[in-house]
C-alpha cells in the first residue's frame, strides 16, 4: 500500500481564534506527532478566509489510521479539549487516503502556501478524469515555477467519505496559484471537457499558518 494522507479543514469563525490555536499547538498536532507512521504534519490557514483551518497529515499509509495508537487519542477518546473546540467549529472535510500519483513522493520543505481541491466525479466521466489528472493536469501544475510537490489521493474510508478525491499542491506561496502560468496549465481542452463533471467540489487556497504570526 502506499503512502496515505488524512486532512481535516474546519470553519472555524464561531470558535475563539486563540483557543483554537492553542489547542491545535499544543495538544492535537503534538498528539498526532508522537504516533507511530505519521510524518510531516502541517497546518494552513485560508488565504481569502483566514478563518478556514487545514491540517495536513502525511501517514506511511493509511493503516496508521487504524492503529492502536491513533485510536488511543481519536474517534472516542478525543480529548474533553478537542470535544469543545471542534463542537464550536463547521468541519468542512475530512478525508483519508492513499496516494495515486506521484508515486510515494512525501511533503516538501519550504512551502508558504498550500492548495487543497477535493472533489467528486460523475461515474460515467471517471476513467477520464483519472486519465487527465495523471497524464495532463497533475504534471502541468508540477512544472509551474514555485509548485514544490502536486500529489492527489483516493479515499480509503470505508463509508467513502464525502470524497472520493483530493489533490493537494505545497507552494512557494498562495500567489503561485494565482500567477498567469498556473492559470495557463489549468486553462486546456481536455480541462474544459472534464470539469462539468466535477462534483461537490472544494477548493481551498492557504497560506501556512504561524505561531504568533
């Protein structure tokens, strides 16, 4: 199996900013740090929205997930802390899965910006999607000057979850997704053919959050 990838973005505008932060600073990611099989462990704030939260978690692979020492601090054994914070915030996705291409490439350093799309795709345009993502998209994105690392995802959850696929993109910075030459590498034939297919789409744009930044 691959290398696996859970991710979890929330609203977080009716939760106090500090609270949330904190919590996140210094019990969650922490937590999730100290589990065996859990690598980079990142978090990023909207660009436009400052007020949307994405983690990102790098796993050896997904089975992590199902491990004893994950379950020791999730599902239910979330912290009171974590119970309380996450009840005052809209959880926008969260999605595990296995790394579809390229290949077993893990996080860069150095990224300021973060792109997340998650997405769902009409079966009958599937194949094509697959086939566009991995032959076209993907590698188009790679060779925009400041895309540091373009990896996408399927969902292992058991119950699907709410999508069946998530791309994420590690930037120099935010604007790279803004520049002409990414609007360029996304503005194709086979792109306008394939994205009226697109479904419950979710895209964010962050930037990585700081401490006290």
């Amino acid at each position: 199996m691959g290398r696996g990838l859970l991710v979890a973005a929330f609203d977080f505008s009716n939760a106090h900013a500090d609270e949330f932060n904190d919590w996140y600073d210094l019990e969650h990611i922490p937590e999730r740090e100290a589990v065996p099989g859990f690598g980079a462990c990142e978090r990023w704030l909207g660009e436009e929205q400052p007020a949307l939260s994405v983690a990102t978690y790098d796993l050896d692979s997904v089975d992590v997930l199902r491990s004893k020492p994950y379950a020791s601090i999730a599902y239910g054994n979330l912290s009171v802390w974590s119970k309380r914070v996450t009840a005052m915030c809209k959880r926008l996705l969260r999605f595990e899965g296995t790394q579809v291409s390229p290949g077993d490439a893990a996080a860069p350093e150095g990224a300021g910006g973060l792109l997340l799309n998650a997405m769902n795709v009409a079966p009958e345009a599937e194949d094509d999607f697959n086939k566009w993502y991995d032959e076209e998209h993907l590698p188009a994105l790679a060779a925009v000057p400041g895309t540091l690392a373009a990896r996408r995802y399927r969902s292992t959850q058991a119950n699907g979850g709410s999508h069946r696929y998530v791309a994420i993109y590690h930037l120099k910075s935010p604007e790279v997704a803004q520049s002409t030459a990414w609007k360029a590498a996304v503005d194709t034939p086979w792109s306008a053919r394939v994205r009226p297919h697109f479904r419950d789409r979710i895209r964010i744009l962050t930037r990585r959050y700081v401490r006290g930044g």
